[in-house]
C-alpha cells in the first residue's frame, strides 16, 4: 500500500458514494411505486443499486482486502457510474463507469489468486465479476434483461463465494461439492444465454429457466451445508447474522421458484421473483455480514444490539405484502410494501450506526 493519505481519501470518497447511490436508488425506486420521493433515479433504481451501491460496497471490500491504491479505481468508478445514471442522466457514460469498474474488479481477482493463492471461491468471485461486466454490456447494447440477469449473478455469485469460503472449514461431502460447481455453471450459461438474446438469438426463455432453477438450488445447497441455518439461536451478531442469512436463503429459494412459475405466468410473478433475489436475499447479506464487514472496512466493531435484527423481519413482511399487493392489483398495497422496503433498510442503517456510536464511547 502506497499513499496513506490518498488511500484514505479514496475509501471515504468510495463509502460516500455508496451512500448517495444507496439513497438515489430507494427514492427512485419509491417514486415507482407512486410515492412522493425525488424521482432522479426512477428509470434506473435497480441499475443504480446493483451497480453503483453493491458495485461499489463489493469493489471496495476486495481493495481493501488486498491494501492497493490502484484497487479503488474499482469502487470509485462503480460509484461514479451511479451519479452518471441518476444525477447527471448520462446512461452510456455510467455504463462505460460500470464496465471500468467490473473489468477493473476482475483485474484485482486476478492479482489476488496470482500473488496470493487460487481457490474455488476466488474463481467464482472473479466469475461474479465477469457476470457485472457481460450484464452491463447487455444493457448497453439496448437488453436490460440480459442487464438484471448479469447483475444479479454477479451478487449471487459474489455471496456464493464467500460463503463457500466459510464451508471451507467444514469437510464437504463429494455431493456438495458437485453440486456447488453445477450451480456456478448454470448462473453462468444463464448469463451467456441472455447475452446471446441480445444478438437475436431465440434464448431468452432457457436463459431465463437456467437462472431461476441456479437460485432455487443454491438456496437449497446454502440450507443443507452452509454453517448460518445451525446457529439460529446462538447469541449477539453471531445469532443476528445466523437468522439474517438463514431468512435470505429462504428468499432466495423463494424468488426461484417463482421465476420458474413466471415463465409460465410472465408479469408480476417475475417481478416479484427480482425482488425477492434482490431484496430479499442480497439485503438480508448485508444486513447478516455487516458486523463483519465493519470492522475490515471502517476499522471499528460494532456494539452488539437486538435492534439490528428487527429490520429483516420487516423486509420479509413487506416482502410478503408486496406479494399480496400483486396477487390483489393494489396499487397503495403496492406503495406501502415499498415503504417498509425502505425502513428496514433505513432502520438498519440507524441501528449500526447506532452501535458503532456505543462502541466508541466505550473505548475513550
């Protein structure tokens, strides 16, 4: 590492753009479900999450593992790009931000398994990066479809990875091993698949299928061997982020099958599927991982406190209306789920902070 001053700069540059991201990209998504939020990022909320907050939160989590200045062109630009798309309104320049940044991310996997070491879970990160750099590409050659698919292997994949990483520990039998290497192959083919769509290519519905059926059985591999579902009831953040994964996993396999059935009944159900990839799976991550993200990226261990583990319930419950808002054509159903979206996101913010708040008091 090089440049202190610079270094810090950046990571602080790199979490305030997050954050303005983060906030850009829930207000848009409000606006859409027709409440009176500023409407910037209305047209690419989801695009704005995916790739300028978790872009840049998982860019910067990797620079900072490997302490190389040049590592932060990764999450700057994936921030960069989020203000492109919604502040400045400029899609083509955010993509091009977005694909600096995926490619620059891929590069920074590459550093690691070449200075450190290789492993199935670096492989299948740098895959993850892969997915964000063809679904961005997708995107900008006029099919957000294959975009959504792109991005959202990226961040399954990304999760996939680190807690296969974990199970590493554990001595997997031959069975889990296999079958985690078939889910990393069909997430892939889903997003080769999406990407030939683009071209004309009739491959739009088994892309579809071959994403849905990869959720649905990386949520039932992560039930069965993954270590969080055991420690349900063990205490402080290791029970918190126990019952945030566990939970996630459930809505992961949830948004699998429901792709699966909106192939056959396509509208709502897909949208609903997104959502419960998006939200309710890759929120529930960050809200079971950030006790230990922190102390890696802001150098601080928070106070353990049971407040921070009432905001996955209220995801899941808005979740759950969201749903019944679609089943019923509810349109103020619809704004209401999107508000709890949003407090449990806001709440857990506050709770963290909160925590983080206690324990430096405890430490003058």
């Amino acid at each position: 590492m090089n440049g202190p001053g610079a270094w810090r700069t950046g990571i602080v540059l790199s979490a305030l753009l997050a954050a303005m991201n983060l906030l850009a990209g829930i207000s848009g998504g409000l606006a859409r479900l027709g409440l009176p939020t500023p409407a910037a990022a209305i047209g690419a909320h989801g695009a704005v999450l995916a790739c300028g907050f978790f872009g840049t939160l998982i860019a910067l989590e990797r620079a900072v593992a490997l302490r190389r200045l040049a590592g932060l062109v990764a999450p700057l630009a994936a921030g960069l790009g989020g203000l492109l798309a919604w502040a400045v309104g400029v899609p083509a320049a955010a993509q091009l931000s977005w694909g600096v940044a995926a490619a620059t991310l891929v590069g920074l996997y590459v550093h690691a398994g070449c200075s450190r070491a290789w492993s199935v879970p670096l492989v299948v990160e740098l895959c993850g990066a892969l997915c964000w750099g063809v679904g961005t590409a997708g995107w900008a050659l006029g099919d957000l479809a294959a975009g959504v698919t792109g991005w959202m292997a990226f961040l399954v994949l990304t999760i996939a990875a680190e807690r296969r990483e974990l199970t590493q520990m554990l001595r997997l039998p031959a069975l889990a091993q296999r079958l985690f290497g078939i889910v990393v192959a069909l997430a892939l083919a889903a997003v080769v698949l999406g990407l030939a769509g683009t071209f004309g290519v009739g491959t739009g519905a088994w892309g579809a299928a071959t994403w849905w059926s990869a959720c649905a059985l990386l949520a039932m591999w992560l039930l069965r061997w993954d270590i969080a579902p055991r420690q349900w009831r063990k205490p402080g953040w290791l029970g918190h982020t126990a019952q945030c994964l566990t939970v996630g996993y459930l809505w992961l396999l949830a948004g699998g099958v429901l792709g699966l059935i909106g192939l056959a009944w396509p509208g709502g159900i897909t949208v609903l599927a997104r959502h419960a990839v998006l939200l309710g799976f890759v929120f529930a991550m960050v809200f079971g991982h950030a006790p230990i993200i922190l102390p890696a990226l802001a150098r601080v261990r928070p106070t353990y406190s049971a407040w921070a583990r009432i905001p996955i319930w209220i995801l899941t419950a808005s979740l759950l209306a969201r749903g019944a808002a679609l089943a019923t054509g509810s349109g103020a159903g619809l704004s209401m789920a999107g508000a709890g979206h949003a407090l449990a996101i806001v709440w857990f913010a506050a709770a963290m902070s909160s925590c983080v708040i206690r324990t430096r008091r405890l430490e003058r």
